[in-house]
C-alpha cells in the first residue's frame, strides 16, 4: 500500500484531560480488574487501527516483573512534528488531549474500533507513569509523563531503521481497586483480535510467571469457528465463508453446524464484539432463515411434518462469526455493545442469503443435514412448549406452583435469600434442620442428574430431576429465562467432597450455563466447600478441607489422643455441624462460579460433558493435580 500523508495535521482536536482522573469509570467504565485492562485494550486498538489501515503486523505486550506493562507495534509509529493548532507535538497532542486522534479523521484511519478519541490519553492519565517511544523517519523520538503530564519536550533519542510505537505504563494504584494485570483475561481480548484481523501476529508475553501465547490467524474467522468447535462434532468440515463490500461496508461470516444443540454466535463491528447484536446480526439471522426454508421448500421436506422450522430452530447447533467494518459505526450508548447502522441489517442479509444458497446448491449433501437438523429442532421446541405446558398445569396442581421436596423459607425478599441445592435426601434432611429458615431454602437432589450438554430442551424440560430445580428458581429456562423473576439471590450447589459430588456440582453448572446462563454471567451461582475431615483433641475441634490441611494440624497439635474422622458424604453430618461447616454465612466457605472467558467456559463444558472421550481423557491427565476447575 502507497505511503499516506500522516502527519501532526491529520490530528484533529475536540478538547480536556482532568475529568478522567475524577471520574474514570466515564471513561474505561470502571476501576475494578475490568477497567484496568480496559487500559491495555485502548493502546492494543491504537496498534490494530495500524493494522486495519495497512500499517503494522505484528504487535507485542509485555507484563513486565515491576508491574508495569507495555505495548509495541510495527506500525507508521505516532505523528512527532509539530502541530500548529496545539503549538506542540503530535506525539504530546495525542497523548495529552482528550478526543485527540488521526481517528477524526477519515484520511488517516477509514475504519477504527476506538471511535472516541479518549484512548491513550486516558490511559496517559490513570497512570501513574508512562513513556512512549516512536519509531519514525529513521529516528527514536521520547516522552514520559507522570498522571498525563509531560515530564519532558518530546525528544530525539536515536537513530533506527524500523517503525513503529512503544508504550509502557504503570497503572495509578491509587485510582485502581488492583494494578496486578493478568495474562489470562488479556489473552482472552488479544487472541480474539488475532482472528478478526487475518495475517496480524499478537504476542503475549508475562515476565512474572514466564508465560507467553503467539496469537497467529491465516484463516481469520473461519480459524475462530473452527477453534470455537474445536471439541464438537461437526456437521462439515470446513466452515461457510462469505465476504463482501458494499456501500462502504466490509463484512465478512463464518458458519460451521456441529451436532449439538446450543446456538454460539459471535458479532463484531471494527474489532468490537457487540455482545448485545445489532443490525449486523439481525441481517445475519434473516438471511439463515430465509435460506434454510427456502432449501426445505424447494426440496419438500415437509411433506409429513406438522410443524416447520423457525429461525430458533435453523440455529440450533450454529456456530457463527461475524465482522463488519464501516467507515461511522453507530452504537447503541457509550458501551458500544449494540450496533445500530440500519444499512448494515439490509446488505448483510442479502448477501448472505445469495451466498449460502449457492453453497446449498454446490453441496447438497450438507444442505440436507443443516435442513434434517432444522427439522428436528422444530419437532423439539413443539415437544418442548407442551413440557413447559404440562409443567406449569403441574406447577399449579401442586403446592402453590412449587416443588413438593423444596423447603423454602419465610422470607419472599430475592435480593437477601438464598437456595442450597443439596445432593441426597440425607444431607437434605440434615440441612433442613441445620439451615436458618427465614432466608435459606434447601432444595434435595436424588438419582443420577441429566447430562444437559448431550440434551435437547424438551427433554431437559420433561426431566424429574431437573423440573424441580425450574420450578423453585422460577425464572424460567433457555429463551424465555428472565432473571428478574429469580426467586433467590444465591444459588448453592451443596455436594459431597469427593468425585461423585464433584461430578454432580459439573452437571449442575453445564445446565445453568446451557440453559440459564444469565444464572453464571450475573454471579448467582456458588458452590459450597464442605469440610474433608473432623479432628477432635480433648475439647477442641478442627473442621479440615484438604489433605494438606490435615497434615499441618496434626503437625501443629500433635498425635496423642488425636481422633480423625473423614466425612464420607454431608450425609454423615449432624444439622449442627452441616450449619457450622457449610450453611452459617459467617463461617461458610463458598466458590463464587464466575466466567472470565465464555468461550473458554463453553469449551471447558464440551470436553468434561460432551461426546468426544479423548479430550476428556487428556484434559483429566493434565489437570488431576488440581483439586478444583476455575471455569
């Protein structure tokens, strides 16, 4: 590509920079873990918008073993001549003022995902030191700042032959909850901009504990279908791609079918995954339905059927991703998590629609599975709307619409009760009389639980084991689960200690992440920590959870007149001692069940319950040391 004219004048200036530090959660939307890496991401995006202007390649971030983190890119590197408007430096007007930024301006950069030009000067503010250097014009150019302001005149350092921008920063501890960065949810973001930028190579790099990714995509978005199947069977083996141009709008889609019933799409607009959809993903949705029921009538496939598939339907089993790149994205507020372009919804399904029903068309044979599977979907939300039917006349029938094991408590307030979901009527039992009845429910669970990575909606719907769990939530479930009508603020998986309830406690969480997922995502679901062992000496006692525990009490106290006892199951626990374990929120241990990484979580569910044995077998051989999974 023809070297552009990129200088100090392209930077466009709309004014400010002390606000940040008053109010930063306007800003990066909050001080917490998530917007301190909000800070990575705004200088990443500075590097990719390089990138999509066909600029750089390659881009690495260091956490350093001081805390402090930084970002290199080998792109044209930051405007350093002077800026007449500013009556300073490019480099010191970018990094200084806010809503400064070549992204005002359409000769510079055509599409960017950091559309406010608050980016880098933001992170410039919130911490405590930064330095850029820039790799221009064959020379090394320097300036650090301490909260955003300069320190010293941007300055000539010395000479080099590539280009490019180096930021390192040290985030202000005073204005973070915490300035620890962590590789993983880094990795997270860094790998997801390695697949929708084909060819840009993302380096990751963790001093601290020597750990390091090579985030690398020749196949873009079908590499990140692919990797999003990875564990599943898939119907085809490659997926669907179609990519096309019009009216100043670059989209591309990937689409691979695989033999479960969850539907996974992602949606991106300039690099920004819209979590909330758009017009993008509508237009998406349309064309799918279209297409599938147009293939069914063509091929009269429902000659004998008594329903016909849906758009629901038609997904079950997709797996999609898809990224547009426009010129002036709208987005639905500041979170940018909505698109709202409407010219987008119309080219994105005409389009699609057009291509996939030449793919069809060339290969009949996957057209007839993805149509037999739609199908089949139909049949299963028929049956499943007669369960939620036949649920509810039940629920009616039976106690005031609640299950008959369930002991709730007397409190109706949500937002300060809580359920145990207790695993055999034994400790059920126990709990019900340990338990303190004014804000705890205690729901028992008997007989083996539904696999519901390997199940349909109907059946898990038509399930003894799992209708009591719907019902005494009462919110609903897939679709049409609303967590505002949750009836308790905590849910608490209560199992035993050992590998049956740690096999119980995984079906539990695959049914909520499948079918109540909002339950995960919004931090309602826990899990209780049961003690392994009682140890009594004389008049004292230790509830123990670990076997290296054990050892380091008995170390402590001694071995005369010492009595171990190991708990086989909650079973074997008075009321007493389950409420003082496991049930008193004063002394109680719990695992909050939180998901950093949903694509990983979805990965992790599709090995431990899925069909494939072997990556089970393998992830079992590397993680048997660990006593827990941190999904």
């Amino acid at each position: 590509m023809a070297e552009q004219n990129y200088s100090a004048s392209n930077i466009k200036v709309l004014k400010g920079l002390e606000a940040v530090r008053k109010r930063p959660a306007m800003y990066i939307g909050g001080t917490s873990e998530r917007g301190l890496h909000h800070l990575v991401y705004e200088v990443v995006d500075n590097s990719i918008d390089e990138a999509l202007a066909g600029y750089c390649n390659k881009i690495k971030v260091i956490i350093h073993k001081d805390g402090s983190i930084s970002t290199e890119d080998n792109g044209r590197g930051i405007p350093v001549d002077f800026h007449e408007g500013e009556k300073m430096s490019g480099l010191e007007v970018a990094m200084t003022t806010l809503h400064a930024g070549g992204k005002f301006d359409n000769d510079s950069y055509k599409v960017s995902g950091g559309l406010h030009g608050v980016g880098v000067s933001c992170v410039n503010a919130l911490s405590d030191f930064m330095e850029v250097q820039v790799y221009r014009d064959g020379k090394i150019w320097n300036q650090t700042y301490s909260k955003g302001i300069p320190l010293k005149q941007v300055e000539e350092i010395g000479e080099t032959t590539k280009t490019g921008t180096k930021t390192i920063f040290t985030p202000d501890n005073t204005i973070f909850e915490t300035v620890e960065f962590s590789f993983d949810y880094l990795a997270v973001r860094l790998r997801e901009l390695a697949f929708l930028n084909k060819g840009v190579r993302i380096i990751l790099i963790d001093e601290i504990n020597d750990r390091e990714h090579d985030f690398h995509y020749e196949g873009g978005i079908s590499s990140f279908v692919k990797f999003l199947n990875e564990n599943k069977k898939v119907v085809q083996q490659e997926p669907i791609h179609i990519s096309g141009e019009k009216d100043k709008v670059d989209f591309e889609v990937a689409i691979q079918y695989n033999e479960g019933y969850q539907e996974n799409i992602l949606s991106f607009a300039n690099n920004i995954n819209t979590i909330e959809g758009g017009t993008h993903l509508s237009g998406f949705k349309s064309a799918c339905t279209r297409a599938v029921n147009t293939y069914i009538k063509n091929e009269n496939l429902l000659k004998n059927e008594k329903v016909s598939p849906q758009g629901s339907d038609i997904r079950e089993g997709i797996c999609a991703v898809i990224s547009v790149k426009i010129m002036d994205p709208q987005f639905e507020g500041q979170t940018k998590t909505k698109l709202q372009n409407s010219d987008v919804e119309g080219i994105v399904n005409s389009y699609v629609y057009e291509k996939l029903m030449e793919f069809f068309e060339e290969h009949p044979q996957i057209a007839k599975q993805i149509a037999l599977k739609a199908i089949l979907g139909a049949r299963s939300r028929d049956a499943a709307r007669r369960a939620r039917e036949l649920t509810r006349r039940k629920s009616v029938l039976e106690s005031g619409s609640l299950p008959g094991k369930l002991a709730d408590c007397s409190i109706q307030d949500p937002s300060i009760t809580e359920i145990f979901l207790v695993e055999g009527d034994s400790a059920g039992g126990s709990a019900k009389m340990g338990r303190d009845r004014t804000f705890q429910a205690i729901l028992p669970l008997w007989g083996k639980m539904l696999n519901t990575e390997k199940a349909r909606i109907d059946k898990v719907l038509n399930n003894d084991k799992i209708q009591p769990i719907i019902l005494a939530l009462g919110a609903g479930i897939g679709s049409e689960f609303d967590v505002t009508k949750l009836r308790y603020n905590k849910i608490i998986i209560m199992a035993d200690a050992d590998v049956d309830g740690k096999h119980i406690s995984t079906l539990l969480l695959t049914f909520f992440f499948r079918y109540m997922r909002p339950l995960v995502e919004q931090g309602h679901v826990y899990v209780a920590c049961p003690p392994l062992f009682l140890i009594k000496k004389g008049k004292s006692k230790h509830y123990v959870y670990s076997d290296d525990e054990r050892k380091t009490i008995l170390k402590e106290i001694g071995d005369k007149g010492v009595h171990v006892q190991r708990y086989k199951g909650l079973g074997e626990m008075n009321p007493e001692q389950l409420w003082e374990t496991t049930i008193d929120p004063e002394k109680r241990l719990l695992i909050k069940v939180k998901i950093d990484d949903a694509i990983e979580a979805d990965r992790m569910f599709t090995i431990l319950m899925g069909d494939d044995v072997a990556p089970r077998r393998e992830f079992i051989e590397q993680n048997a040391q660990y006593v827990q999974v941190d999904v």
